[in-house]
C-alpha cells in the first residue's frame, strides 16, 4: 500500500513538472516547480559578454510558460541548480510563444548569456480549459504597457439562455484564481451597496454600450470580461466579450472537447441562478464642463489671505509671505457624479451619460498659490473646498452641466449651472447653503 502510494505521489509529481500544470484529475499542482528558462542572447548594439541593468535580453521562456508582458523574473546563475541564491530580476516586456523580451531591473553581478530565469508556475484547477484561461488573462493585459497595472472585472458567465449554471460559476472562479496570479492585475470587485452589476451579452447596441460605460466606471474597471457557452455534442463553445476602457473592444471565441463522461457536462446543465431580464434604463446625453478662474490679488489684500489662509499658525503665515505669491488658482480639483471621480484627461469638457433620475454631484478642490506662471506653484493649501449637488434628470434632452471654480476669499467659490441645451434655460429649483466652512447642497432640476 505504501509502495503504491509512493508511486502515485510520483507520478502526480512527473505529470504536473512535465505539464507545467496539473494532473490529468484537474488538481492544481501547487507544489509544481517554477517555471524556468535561461537568458539565450542579449538586445544590445554592441555584443557583449555579460549584461547589466537597462540592457535587454531574450529568454526561452514565453507563452507555453504562462508569461505575461510585467512579468517579474527572478535572475540565477547557470550553476544554481536549487535556484536558490537570486543575482537579479527582469521585467517582461514582450512576450512570444517560446520565447519573452525581459529588460534587466537590479543585478549584484553581472548577467551572463546562460544565465537561468525562472518565475512561479501558473496553476490552474480545470485543466481542459486552460488555454482559453491562459490566453483570456494575455489578451487582457498584453496591451497595456510592462508597469501599468491593469484593473479587470469579471463578470458573470452565462449558459446560451442567459442562466448562470454550475460550469458558469467554475469558470468563472477559475478565471478569478488564474488573473489573481500576476501581480499587473488588480481584480475589481462588485462595491456593495453602490451599484448592482447587471449586464447579459451579446446584445450589440447603443443601450449595451452606455451600460457597459457606466459599469466600467462605476467598477473603476480598465478591462470588463463576460460571455456566454454552447454545448455541441462533446464540446463546449464560449464566446468572450473583452471591453477595455483605452484598446478598444474584442470578441473572443473558443471550443473546449470534453469526454462525455466529463463532470462539466452536468454542470453545463445545472442552472444556479435563472435568467432574470436586465431593467433597461433610458440613458441621457450630456457634456460636464470644467472652469478654472484665476484670482491676482491687490498688494494691500495679500495680508488678509495669508491671515485666513493661515489663521493662527505662525509658520504658516511666515512661510506665505516668503512666497511673494501674486496668483491664487484652484489645484487639485476633484468632480465626482454619484461618488465616481470623473477624468478629464487635460481637457476641460467630457461627453458623460446619465440615467433619467437623481444624480448627487460633488465637487472639491484646495487653492494653489503662484507666482507669475502656473508652473511656479509656491503653497498649497490644507483646506478642501467642497460643495454638493443633486440633479434631477428626466425626459429628453440633450444637458450641459457647468462647473466653475474661483479660489477668490470673497463670492460663492463653487457654482453650478444645469442646461438643457435644446431649450438653452438654465434649470436652477433651489440653493439651500452658501457657506464654505460647511458643504453646500444645491438641487437642479429640469
């Protein structure tokens, strides 16, 4: 019986180094041995012996190893066996099927040609479905530069009724464990009590699209992931849709062959959650408009900013007047429709969708003191200057919402103005509170 045992133990052993990943029962091999390769030839203008930080270098390790571009890989020499006393690491930065492009990130000696790489094994739990596991998580982050990191979502999967089966919640968990592996994902999760995520594929038009925009947003998610399957006599069809916030989106198709006898295939029919229609909301056009004021205070007023802007603090005071400040411009500003940050991206206006109904709009932003140029920024101060909105949304239309800010000590440093740009009249029902020391709430509606 020990004997027995011992030779099973073994063989597990034989098949998940040789595999790279799992027994032929679909455990994952968590004791599997690195993956390991060595540095082949260097890219380099000038041949060179030995290699040091910032050179680049060709490995024979690449897709068939489970790399992804960021991959981190610990450096050894050709003769430690036990991979046990690292000399260096490499960053990733392309990766082919046999074969990656590491750039050299610290060394304690110099890298020679020969030289062994080696980075955890990717482990899997469902071994029939790892190639479309494996290429899911490349396609996924293989866009993004080597040090972005790539924030994923993962969705629902779904049987070709739009059910939620056994096989749909493995797969789906498999996907999670897998992307959880490398450290260029960050997995988003559901941000309970916010939004409720519900979204079906496959369904290709404008309502989708704005759906898929407001979830990505709400999830802060570069990457959203979801699909569907098909069972065709012994295989099993997946569709994958890929939505990235900055690539742009892809459609991904794969054929798993499963025996028969395959667990999977109860679980395929097994449904978990039934279909449920997603509500449909009625999406409205509109364009959030930034404006930032410049305030250049007079000589005999300066002495009264610094007094508010400092108050008691000695230290403060006396670092303001060593500023010679001649401009005060807000910096720092942060907008926020329903507690997700809006971007900009330079820009002073973004097209942004709304659903009909009530919105909370929040505003912030700290002021910034200058001399002269807008690149001569000589203090910032601790104080937030906030203030709140709700927007009331409703029937057609097409809306501007106008944000502008004004750092001056005297007047509303916060305004709001509503428009329905096919009417051009400014949608103002009521201003509750017009202090700074307390957050203002105003309400706007149609």
């Amino acid at each position: 019986m020990k004997n027995s045992r011992a030779a099973k133990f073994f063989l597990l052993t034989i098949l998940c180094v040789l595999g790279g990943l799992y027994s032929i029962t679909g455990t994952s091999c968590y004791g599997a041995a690195p993956a390991t390769g060595e540095i082949t030839s260097a890219i380099i203008l000038q041949e060179r012996l030995h290699l040091s930080v910032g050179d680049k270098a060709v490995t024979n390790l690449g897709m068939r190893a489970g790399l992804v571009k960021g991959d981190i890989l610990s450096i050894t020499t050709r003769l430690d066996a036990a991979l046990e006393k690292p000399i260096g690491e490499c960053a990733v930065t392309r990766v082919d099927s046999n074969s990656s492009v590491c750039e050299i990130l610290s060394a304690n000696m110099e890298v020679e040609r020969g030289c062994k790489v080696s980075v955890p094994t990717l482990k899997y739990s469902m071994a029939s479905f790892s190639p479309m596991t494996y290429n899911l998580l490349f396609s996924s982050v293989d866009p993004y530069a080597p040090h972005q990191k790539v924030n994923v979502y993962i969705h629902n999967i779904f049987d070709d009724q739009n059910n939620i089966t056994k096989l749909s919640q493995r797969v789906k968990q498999e996907l999670t464990d897998v992307f959880a592996q490398k450290k260029k994902v960050i997995l988003q999760k559901d941000q309970g009590g916010k939004k409720e995520v519900h979204f079906h594929p496959g369904v290709e038009d404008d309502d989708n699209r704005l759906l898929i925009s407001e979830l990505m947003q709400t999830l802060e998610a570069d990457v959203f992931l979801t699909g569907y399957y098909t069972l065709v006599q012994d295989k099993v069809h997946f569709t994958f849709y890929k939505y990235d916030r900055l690539h742009g989106n892809e459609k991904l198709v794969f054929q798993v062959s499963l025996p028969a006898e395959a667990p999977e295939f109860a679980q395929a029919k097994e449904i978990a959650i039934p279909y449920s229609p997603v509500p449909r909301k009625e999406f409205i056009p509109c364009t959030l408009i930034y404006r930032s004021l410049q305030h250049t205070p007079q000589k005999d007023e300066q002495k009264e900013i610094i007094a508010r802007e400092a108050g008691k603090d000695v230290f403060k005071t006396y670092e303001l007047r060593r500023t010679a400040f001649n401009i005060i411009s807000p910096v720092d500003p942060v907008i926020k429709i329903d507690d997700q940050e809006v971007g900009f991206g330079g820009k002073t206006q973004v097209p942004i969708s709304l659903t009909s109904g009530t919105h909370r709009l929040k505003v912030s932003f700290r002021r910034g003191y200058f001399y002269n140029t807008k690149d001569s920024l000589l203090h910032v101060s601790d104080k937030h200057i906030e203030k709140e909105a709700l927007l009331a949304i409703q029937g057609d239309g097409t809306y501007e919402i106008d944000v502008s800010l004004n750092p001056s000590f005297d007047g509303e440093n916060i305004k709001f103005a509503v428009y329905n740009v096919n009417e051009r009249k400014r949608q103002v029902l009521k201003s509750i509170v017009k202090t700074e020391a307390t957050k203002t709430m105003e309400f706007f509606k149609d």
